[in-house]
C-alpha cells in the first residue's frame, strides 16, 4: 500500500500545534490583577495589612473582573492596553471609565510605594523641576496634601507632568486619572497619585484623612517616581 501523504505523525504535530496556539490565550484578551510588588504587611505602620489585603485583592481585584466583564459587550477593550484605554476613555460607557480607571489607578499605586526607607529620593533633575515648579519640595507636597485633603468624597491627588514639560498638582474624582480625554480634565502623564478613597485608609485613620496624607510620604517610592518623570520626556 503506497504511503498516504502528509504521513499520520506529521498531522498529529499539525493538530498539537493548533490546539497549542487555540490554549494559549492572547496578552491583550484580558485585564489582569497585578500582584503587589512587597508583602502585604510591608508597609506597616502606616498602611495595615488588613487594609493592604482587602485593598489589592477585593477593591482592585474588583475592578479588574468588572472591567473584564465589559469586553464582550465592549470589543474595542480587547485591542487597548490598560494605558491607552485611559486616552480613550471617552469612547466607553461610564462603567468602563470606573472600572478601566480604578485598574490603572491602582496599578500605579502599589508600584508608586515602597517601605519605608527604601524608596529612595527624587532625582537631580526631578527635584530642580519640583523646585521650578513649586519652589521646593515641602512646598510641593504641601500643596499635593492641600488637594488630597479637599477632594470632596471619593478620588485621587496626582503629582502631574504637563504636555508643555512643567509639573502641576491635580485631583480627580472617583476612579478618573490625568490621562483620561475627559472635558475639562487637567491632563498629564501622572508621576504620583494618592488614593483618598475611605477604604485605601478607613481601617486605621477613619476620618483623619490629613494623618494618613502625611504618614504616607514615607512610603513614596521615588525610584518609580524618577523613572516616571524619565520616561515620557
Ligand atoms: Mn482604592
């Protein structure tokens, strides 16, 4: 009997190959929850591990889920990174905006912190434009504790770059960031941003939120700050 042609063996690696490429799912099919870069209890005192845990896993770990659950009804979200998604915002349905916000919000969080001592300082060329900007930095951080303080319930305070190079202090509502094309936001490519939400801090201050603004700075990671300041310029 002659030989068929293409021989069984090649088939078989033909439909292993496949059925390979069908499992393996596409980077881009889904949003992730991004792990915490240090243990959950790291951060102590100033953040408690309680409020670290529930944090990451429940309230970002929600959005993530929430966000996922609007691919299929939103098919577009399956071609954005979580950055360009915030450019984009506009687009959405304002389930999105929250959920596609609270994602990257809280992503730049846990990378914009460190424990205590081992978030080294603001660059040479970062501090000369916080000292341009705002005169020194104890100014800047006055007024970034100004704006967090004031945010009316929920939201963020960001340390910003402007389009124009120079640095501003904003602060958004809810789960909305500097990168969002929303009418009347102060854009910029966000270099720190602080979540004022009741549950980022409720456990420990409950309602003094200026204390834990001010315990805070001790966990900024200026490594990931400077890197920041680096990158879009
Ligand atoms: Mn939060």
């Amino acid at each position: 009997m002659p030989p068929r042609f293409p021989p069984r063996p090649l088939l078989a690696c033909l439909a292993a190959l496949l059925l390979l490429l069908a499992s393996a799912a596409p980077a881009w099919a889904e949003f992730s929850l991004p792990p915490l870069p240090y243990a959950v209890d790291a951060l102590e005192p100033v953040i408690d591990a309680t409020t670290m845990t529930l944090h990451h896993d429940r309230h970002h770990g929600a959005y993530v889920a929430n966000l996922n659950a609007q691919i299929q009804a939103n098919p577009a979200l399956a071609r954005l990174s979580l950055d360009a998604l915030q450019g984009q915002i506009s687009r959405f349905p304002e389930v999105v905006r929250n959920n596609g916000g609270g994602h990257w919000n809280h992503s730049q969080f846990w990378a914009a912190m460190a424990p205590a001592g081992q978030g080294g300082a603001p660059s040479e060329p970062l501090l000369e434009s916080i000292t341009a900007g705002f005169g020194s930095l104890e100014a800047m951080q006055s007024q970034f504790n100004q704006a967090a303080a004031a945010r009316f319930g929920s939201g963020w305070a960001w340390l910003i770059q402007k389009p124009d190079g120079s640095l501003a202090i904003t602060s958004t509502a809810n789960q909305d960031n500097p990168l969002m094309d929303l009418p009347g936001n102060a854009r910029g490519i966000p270099l720190l941003g602080l979540d004022v939400w009741e549950h980022a801090y409720y456990l420990r201050y409950q309602n003094r939120r200026p204390d834990y603004i001010a315990a805070w700075w001790s966990l900024v990671n200026w490594n990931e700050v400077n890197r920041r300041y680096a990158a879009p310029s």
